[in-house]
C-alpha cells in the first residue's frame, strides 16, 4: 500500500482513510467544520492554496465530486484544472504514468483522480515527486476517503460522540467504496455499534468489514439505529437476479418511512447520491425531516477544503 | 408561471421577459450600457461578484451563450463551474431536482440553465432556496431573455427612441425562443410597430404575438422597417415540407441586398447566431454595412452582466 | 502566409517559426528561462495579463498542449475559456470565421488554436481585429510553433551554443509539425548540423528540410549526436505498410540505450510525447539519465508564458 505520510509525519496523499488515526481525522473534521457555510453566506476569499495547482483527473466529463473538488480548491485560491484522460488499464501502466509526469511538469501540486480500477491512485502517488500529493475522488469499489469523512462529519454534527451511536450501511454494501470508507472511519472513531444490511447477493465476503453485525432483513437491521446510511444500488446490478430488480428489491430493503421508524427516533438517513428513489429509498424518507443528505453535499466541500488545506500545510512553511 | 420577483419587488430569477416592466428592462439595459467596451478595451477588474458562484447548466458541452455567460460572470469576479448535465424528463423530475438541490449545497449562488424543454428553469426556480437564482440560457421554444435583452440594447444603440421604431422579425417566427423574447421586450419598450414574416408552416399560432401584423411575403413586411431581426432556421425544420428546402426558402425568404433596400436606408439588420449563410441571409448582408450582429455579440456579455448584478444586488447589504 | 508582426515590427500572431528571426527568437527563449521554475517552487502570481482573455479553441476535448496553455496563460493572470468547436472544413469557412468574429466580439485577446487541417490558424489570424492576436497549438503537419520553441529552450539550457551542435529528429518526418517547427527554429539559431532519420517511407520530400542531411540508418544518423528528438508514429501510419508495423518498427528505429551510445556521450533525447514506448523509444532510454523529456513539458508551459507575454507587450501601453 502506497505511504500516504511524509517522513515528517504530515499527510501527503489521501488515498483510503484506513491507516489514519483518530487525531488526525479529528483534526480534518476540525477544519472542515470551521469551512461550513451557511446556505447563502458568502464566501470568504481565501488565498490558503495561492500558487497551488490542482487538477482533477476524473474519467466523466462532470460529476458533483469533481464540482465538489473544484469548488473547494478555487474557495481556497488555488488554480483548478479539469481533464479527462483515461488512467486506467486500456492505456498501459507507462502510458498511465506518463501522463502524471506530464501534469507534475505542468507544476500540478495536487492530482485528484476518480478511476474505475482498483490501483490507479496508489500508482501514480507512489511515483509523482515529493512535492506533489494524490487525492482519491473515488476509487474502483475499495476508497472513497473524502465520502468518508463528509458522512462523519455530518454525523458529528446531527449525532455528537460516535462511542454511542448504532450505525446501519444498507444495501450493496459490497461493491461499494463509500461503505468501506464509512466503515473505516467510524471505526477509528470508535463508533459504538457498526451493523452491514444487505441481501445475500450484495453481502460482503466474511474477511471484510470486521467488527460489524451483519443482517441479511432490513426490519432487524435498523431497529434502534441512530444513523441509517442507504447506498446507491446500480442499474447493472439490478439485472444480474430477480431479487435485485427494481420493485422487488424496494419491497425486501427499500427504505420507507415506516421502516425508519424501527430505527431510533432521532435518527438521521444518509445517501452519497445520486439516488434511485423508489428503488432503494422512498422519496417520503429522501426529503423527510430525518434527511441529512443536503448537509452532506454541503460537508463535502468543506471536507475537502480541509483535505486539501492539510496536504498543503504539510509541504511546510516554505510554500 | 414563476414567479420572479422577490417580495421587496427586487429581480430574483429571469426565466422570461413576459412580466418584467418598463422600468426594470430600461434600468438593465442601461447598467448593460455601463458594461459596454470597445473593441480592445482593456476589461475592467471588478469585484461586484466577489464570492458568489454560478453554475453553467448547458446540455451541449459548449456554445457561444455559455461563453458569454461563464465571461460575464468571470469578468464581475464570480466563479464559475460549467457542467453539462441532463435536466430534462429524460431524468425523472425528482432527480433533476436532486442535482439543483446538490449544487445548492454546494453553495452555487447562480445557475444558468439552457435546455431544450419547457418548464425546467422554472421547476428548478420554484424549488432552489431563497438565496439562490436562476437565469434562463433558452428554454424550448418559448424563452430566451438575454436574447432579447441583447437586441434591445443593440438598437436601442443604433435606433434610439422604440415608439419611432418599425421592427420586422423574420423566419421561423413559430419555433423562435428568440421571437418570443423579442416580442415580449419591444412591446414593453412601447415599439411602434411589430411585424413577423414568416411562411405558413412557420406562422406561429393566432393567438400569439399580439399586436404583431403578419406577412407571408418577406418584401411586403420589410417595406420601410426600421430593424430586420433576422431567424436562424433548423436543418430539421427544411427536411419538412419542401417549400423549406435550403435554396427554396433562401428564394422566398432569404434576406438578400435587394430586398434589404425594401426596408429603410438606415435599418439595421439583427441575427442571433449561427448563421445559415445562403439559407436566411445572404453573406453580403451578413457582412454588410447595416448588419449589427457582431454589436450583438458585444452586447451579450454586458447584458448578462447586467443581469447577474441585477440578481446578486437585489439580495440586499449582507452579501 | 499571415503577417505574424504588426506595423511596428512588433510580434501580433505566432503561427509558424518561418520568419521569426534570431534575435526574436532569443528574446522569447530568454523570457521563457525567466518563467521556468523549480519543481514544487511556487508560482509567482502576475498580473502580466489581467484583463486579458485567452480562448483555447481545441477539437479535442482535453490535451497536454491544452493544458500547458490553460496554466500559461492564468498563472499570468488572465482569463481563460476552453471551447471544443470543429473549425475545420466540415463547417464551411465562413461559420468558422462567424465563430472567430463572435469570441472577438465576446472581447476574447488572443485565440490558441489547434487544428488538423492546414490554415486554420492563419485564415482566422488575417481576419480578427487588429487587437486580437492568434496562437497556433499545433496545425496539421505543417506548424507547431511554441513546441519548436520549448525544444529549443531545452537544447540551450542542457548543451549550450546551437552553433556546436549536431542535432538528429528521427522518425515520421515526413508527417511532423514538430519536426518542422524544431528544423526551422534550430536553424535560425545557427545549429551546426542538422540530421532526419526517417524509413524511406517517412522521409519528406526532397524540396523540404533545406540543409539537412538525410539518414535512412538510425545507426548512422546517431552517430556523435548531441541531441537526440524522437518522434510519435501514428497508430495510422503503422498500418500502412508492414515496414512500420510497431515490432518491426521498433527493430529498425526503436532508440535503444545501445544505440543511444552510438551518440555523443553526453547527448540528450527528447520526445513531444505522447509516447508510444517499444515502438518509437524503448523505456529504459525515456527514463534513462540522458532523457529531457519531463524539462520539455515544463519548459512548455515558460514558453507559452513567454509568447503570451509577448503577443500582449506589443499591444502598446495602453493595455
């Protein structure tokens, strides 16, 4: 696995949140809380990343990771450059690497790379010069460390102290990298009880996800929760047996209001989006009163303010 | 219809020029004046968007209006984020909604929207928050404001006082976003006399563009006009009815030097762009010493200038 | 041929390095060293071109060349838009010249444009307003004038006094802007001698290359070379003729570390990149200690500063 530390003990890249401690994603939580905005407040000007080129690597042409990036790098000063390029494996290993040398030529202090295959990020951090940082926007089914951190963060500020809370991850949790960067976080924050919903089919393999209960009936997954975080299921998914098509699977782990209601009380519902309402969570509950899914959108940009700030930060006083 | 003003009466949308008073488009277009440079000018920096963010919502990955937009924006020192998203029913309208409500939490102050069907500015515009406002980019057929804005302005520039004013809009009258904004602008502006000419199959309905007299023969409707406006015509449209075909409707309905000569001496000649040179108009009119088209283009930008200051100063002293 | 100088022997457009004389040329390289910067240093900001927008009009959405333009010119403080518009011959002339007049209305400074086909650049540079000026990016084969420039820019800084130098560009000649912008400008620079290694296939005609010597042995055209410039072969022209199939291509003109040592011990190897590795250039020689590839791509950018710089000076002072 690709270091993500300086010798200096300063974060360099952000590619999983597994390894990093408790401290230093409280401090990123830290940050990011003070970089929330009020809906409609203004923007300070910032010159924290002046000088500071980030470019972002993403395979789509626009998706709301990379407005999210975007905007967060351009409120903080920095230059933003947007590519498409193709990283993964249809372009070789070299070719791959050539393009990142080409871009840290080009003075990109900060690659930000969403890639459907399993090792990209790791690659091109483990070879770009020790000036430049790697920053995952999303990586194959394995890391979503920004996602991670934005969900924790909104469930501090809707819930406090994760040592009591019950979090439930329903759905496909197994092709999912926002559910094992979910799962990687609250785990380092010490989150009292981790439980995984899921249908046979889209349960994780036995090694993974160690720690949390696992419920194959959403009705006994969510009894008491006090945070039910709902993942996207895929269209592609979804043909692959009768049990996943659309109405059934809304019937067997769809979330609906008098389900939440097996959860506590109080509890909140997240959702990294987009959503397929209807297919794995009613539009009652998507824009109820327990929804902190808007907050998340919001917590993502400030997240990763305090991503990028930190990788900066640590480059030292001379920049 | 949305509604577009905010309760203090100040401008919080612009979907549509329909509603908007005299006063209010004599009050933008003036601003839009002061935005006015000359060929080379150097652009003034200014700070009047310091903060706010727009988003540019186009379905086509890129045409002149977006440019016009993104400068505008860029040049009052907003930033701005392009995405090319699917808005239409092609996306259900709940998740349409979901990408206005995530670009609302990420603190997008302004979107530019542009899309092929009726209604999405104003769906988008009845749901976003208080804070946030929407700007038309084109909407179907029936709207396209800062269009009509633009050529206000450009013969207020040219032609001075509307109610001396003659004004002859030519073409595809009935599929016309252009048309339509137009009509609605100069009627407000109190012109003297509007005229469409079109041929039958594009004659819009009885009961639109009141006040308008029609003509079917272009040179009976440009007899001593002050303005020719000038209609692109789709190649869908000429594969329709062979009266449409290129060099056929370039016979009847193509605006050629002769036939300009019909219309005053001093009538300027409008075009909203693309051409379809030898089709509508002939180059030499084009080109030629009454075109104002390319004041046209010059005049977008500080109109749409004019618009996103309108918009943001309406929000009052705390931004 | 476009005038490239204003009346007042100033430089308007950079189109082509033919006619740009030595000491032009030596000022731009000079300016240019000014603008390199260590990696991880920071970037300065200037507002060398504030007020100033550049266009990069593209037909692909997203390059190195793109890119390298796009950092250029806002690290100088300008504004920058990126269209993907097709200005070639598909859309007659005149549309692209209605596009041209449009972004010059839009108040755009300075187009960079690349093109595939021949004399686009120059069609748009001799009708824009006098104000505005033209970057070729790269047209067809013939011009790719601020690559020239960076080639030059790395031979000076690693080996000196052209009028020492031996300099060999091998491969597809016959197809290459880079070829010809690097022979025009180290030839103006008074380089003692310039070598092409081409197959015969790939050989220009003979009326080009004045005052090269012609190679068809990669083995004798390396000989006591100070610099060695690899060239990309198309994916195309290696499907023309089993000659150039890419093993066999290889076998012949592949630069291996055991023909580099056929060169002057100290030479340099260049490549415009991208590269096709084990068909044009083994890896071992791309990444090897003789390789300057990654200062061409970060002289790119300095270059591009320079002639942006340049093209605005000449404006006058009151810009």
């Amino acid at each position: 696995m690709t270091e993500q530390y300086r010798p200096d003990g300063s974060l360099r890249h952000l590619l999983t949140l597994e390894g990093l401690d408790r401290a230093e994603i409280e401090r990123l939580l830290e940050r990011a809380q003070g970089y929330v905005r009020a809906p409609g407040a203004p923007n300070p000007r910032s010159t924290t990343l002046a000088g500071i080129t980030v470019a972002n690597l993403f395979t789509e042409p626009s998706t709301r990771t990379r407005v999210s990036f975007e905007l967060a790098a351009k409120r903080l000063g920095a230059e933003v450059v947007n590519l498409e390029v193709q990283l993964s494996s249809r372009a070789k290993g070299e070719s791959m690497l050539d393009t990142a040398y080409t871009l840290e030529a080009l003075h990109v202090d900060i690659f930000v790379i969403r890639d459907a295959e399993v090792g990209v990020p790791g690659l091109i951090a483990a070879h770009v010069a020790p000036h430049v940082s790697v920053v995952s926007g999303g990586e194959a089914h394995v890391s979503h460390p920004t996602q991670g951190l934005l969900d924790a963060l909104t469930i501090r500020q809707r819930k406090g102290d994760f040592r009591r809370l019950a979090v439930a991850i329903v759905g496909d949790v197994r092709h999912s990298r926002v559910a094992r960067s979910a799962w990687q976080v609250l785990r380092t924050l010490g989150t009292a009880e981790l439980r995984i919903i899921a249908p046979p089919l889209l349960m994780p393999e036995r090694g993974e996800f160690a720690g949390c209960t696992r419920f194959e009936r959403l009705e006994e997954g969510l009894r008491d929760a006090d945070v039910v975080m709902m993942l996207r299921i895929q269209r592609e998914r979804m043909a692959l047996d009768a049990s996943l098509e659309p109405a059934r699977y809304f019937a067997e782990y769809g979330l609906t209001a008098p389900r939440l209601a097996l959860a506590h009380p109080a509890a909140i519902v997240l959702h990294p989006q987009p959503m397929n309402r209807g297919v794995e969570i009613a539009s009652e509950v998507a824009d109820g009163p327990q929804s902190a899914i808007r907050d998340q959108v919001r917590n993502g940009v400030a997240v990763r303010m305090a991503v990028l700030h930190a990788l900066v930060a640590g480059r030292g006083p001379d920049r």
